[in-house]
C-alpha cells in the first residue's frame, strides 16, 4: 500500500477545473458584469452551450439557503 498526501488544492486532480478553464476562456472571455447576478446568468448560459456542443445533459439544482 503507498499512501500519498496530496495538497490541500490539487487543481489537477479535481476534474472540473478543465471544464471551468474552457467556460471562461470561451463563453466568458472578455465580457463585463453589472452584478454577481448578470454574471450566474451568463454562467448557466455558458454551461448550457457547452453541454449542447458536447451533448451531454445538465441539470441545475437549487439550493435552499438560511
């Protein structure tokens, strides 16, 4: 057994980080944002076109917050 301590942040090894890297080189670049609300907006715009060029399916989930 070979145990290993990684990093507290290994971008590498967190399989989102491409797919953040390609939505703001792509869909985000470049643009400027009224508010953090413009900005989820564009967010989901950007995730949505990515998925349907890859067509693979996304689901949005909302969180309930105290």
């Amino acid at each position: 057994m070979y145990l290993f301590q990684l990093p507290k942040y290994s971008s590498q090894m967190n399989l989102i980080e491409p797919e953040w890297h390609q939505l703001k080189t792509h869909e985000l670049a470049g643009r400027i944002f009224e508010d953090e609300y413009d900005l989820a907006l564009a967010v989901m715009a950007g995730v949505d076109a990515r998925a349907k060029r890859g067509q693979y399916p996304t689901e949005r989930f909302r969180f309930n917050s105290a």
